[in-house]
C-alpha cells in the first residue's frame, strides 16, 4: 500500500481491496470510538489492542510506513527515469483491479451501472486537473495528509496525485529522503484524522448501499487510468533538487503520436509486457489472498 501510494495515480485502497484487508482496515479504523478513549483512560490497555485489532492495525502500519521511508525515493526515480515502463506496470495493476472490485457486485441493475459510468467520468476528469499553488505552512500541510493519507482506503483515488493537484508532492518526496521529522508528523497527524474520519464515512455507505458503492470505487479506478498512461506529454514542468525537470502537468497521447511529439522512443513492446506482469502479479495475489482467507 505503502509503494502505491507514493505512485500519483495508484491507490493505496486498490491494494488493500485486492489482498481482501480492505473491509477489515475500516472496521479496525472504526474501533477509534469513545470506547475505545474510555478504554484508554481508564488504562485497560490489553482491551483496547484488542478492540482496536491492533497486531492488524500496526503490522500494515509498519509496512507502509517502512516502504515510504525506504522506497519512495527509489519510485520516484524511477518513474523519472522510466517513466513509461512504470506507468505500463501500474496501468496492468489498476485494469485488472477494476475486474476484480466489480466481481463484489452480485446483481446488477440501473443504479449500479450508472454510478459506475458516472464515477469513470469524474475520476477521468480529476486526472485533468492542474497542479495549484499552495502554501508551505504546516496547517496547509496537516490538511493535505488528511486528504493524501484518507485516499489510502479510496480504491482509485490516488494520494500522491492529490498531492500533486496541491502541489505538494515534492515537498513530501523530499521531506520523506531528507527526513524532515517535523513536516512528516503534521503530515501523519492530519492523515490519522483523515483516516478515522472517512473509514466511518465509507463503512456507513458500505452498508447501506454496498453494491453502489462497489461500482463507484471501480468507477473512480477505471477513471484514474488516465493518470497511468504510459504515453504523455508535459505541458507544465518544475526543476527538482538536482537540476532535473520534472512534468507536474501532462496529458495523455497516443503511442504512434509519442516520437513524433516527444523525441523518444515509446517502447510499445516493452509497455506491453510490463501492463501483462501488472495484470498477472494482481491476479496471483488475488488468488493467494483468497486462500490465507479461506485458511483463516
């Protein structure tokens, strides 16, 4: 979750919706109740790891947090790098995600399919936006790790691109190389209220509206495919640390109009096998979380 997450275009949640963690993660968020403080005043702490499914909550907690300190770095040079090759394996990861989220949807209706066509079209659009101009002040900060963090459980929404839209995904690239402990605390303290705030906003339509809800996270996932395409042309650009230029604002273009508007080469070949291996590893994970699930 930790890997996709620092992926603009790639989301946490599609991960966790896949590896069968994803209903378990809002219920153990949702535990974040005044039980749970009253539990916490009156120093009952073995009932409240227990209340909370804390052994889950800090193993997922730690694995992400371990791949976004040791790995985000690494994404991000190679999505500078070679870009094309990692959009084609993450655009692979989503398509086939979108499969596999729609398989949650028993019966099919209207309401459904419209919610899914609508949320295609939203989560296409949002992809187009551009990068703004925000401030560096911490309170702007804690609201962007509410927002970047809580897309963690959105399949499709992805947290490193809300914070490009914000213009704040190089500050948080940089702060998590250079380990900058005051700007990722703000950072995680808004995300840990942006997390218990939108697990029981999710979990309540969830249950009331499953299979709706179903198809508008594969709506949003089929339309963050956008984001993922390997092919793009930047229209707006920033300079990194080491004098590089980086697009913060791009839009996507065909393959055979890639040379000739680019200069390079669009390594269709290549791109294609690396779609082919994202779809391939989504579904071996699928099928070995179905059955540690079924063990369980």
């Amino acid at each position: 979750m930790g890997i996709a997450d620092a992926v603009p275009g790639v989301s946490g949640g599609t991960v966790a919706f896949i590896t069968g963690i994803y209903e378990e993660l809002l219920h153990s968020l949702n535990e974040f109740d005044r039980g749970a403080l009253r539990l916490l005043g009156r120093f009952r702490l073995a009932e409240l790891w227990k209340k909370i499914n804390g052994n889950f909550l800090l193993t997922l907690a730690a694995g992400v947090v371990t791949s976004l300190l040791l790995l985000a770095g690494l994404i991000f040079n190679l999505i500078l790098h070679y870009p094309i090759l990692v959009s084609s394996f993450f655009f692979g990861v989503i398509f086939a995600s979108v499969a596999l989220v729609l398989k949650e949807i028993k019966t099919w209706g209207f309401r459904p399919i419209a919610m899914f066509m609508v949320t295609a079209i939203i989560g296409y659009g949002i992809t187009g936006l551009s990068p703004v101009d925000t401030p560096d002040t911490y309170w702007f900060v804690f609201i962007c790790g509410a927002l970047a963090v809580s897309s963690m459980i959105f399949p499709g929404i992805s947290g490193a691109f809300i914070l490009l839209l914000l213009g704040k995904y190089q500050l948080m690239i940089t702060s998590l190389v250079t380990f900058d402990p005051l700007i990722i605390l703000v950072f995680a303290a808004g995300g840990i209220a942006g997390l218990l705030f939108f697990a029981r906003l999710i979990t309540w339509v969830l249950d009331h509206y499953h299979h709706i809800t179903v198809a508008a996270l594969a709506g949003f996932m089929l339309g963050s495919l956008n984001k993922v395409w390997p092919w793009r042309k930047g229209l707006e650009f920033a300079t990194t640390g080491d004098g590089q230029q980086v697009a913060v604002f791009d839009k996507s273009i065909l393959p055979w109009h890639f040379l000739s508007e680019t200069g390079k080469d669009p390594l269709l070949f290549q791109a294609i096998l690396m779609t082919a291996l994202g779809v391939c590893i989504v579904i071996l994970t699928e099928r070995i979380a179905t059955r540690l699930n079924l063990k369980h």
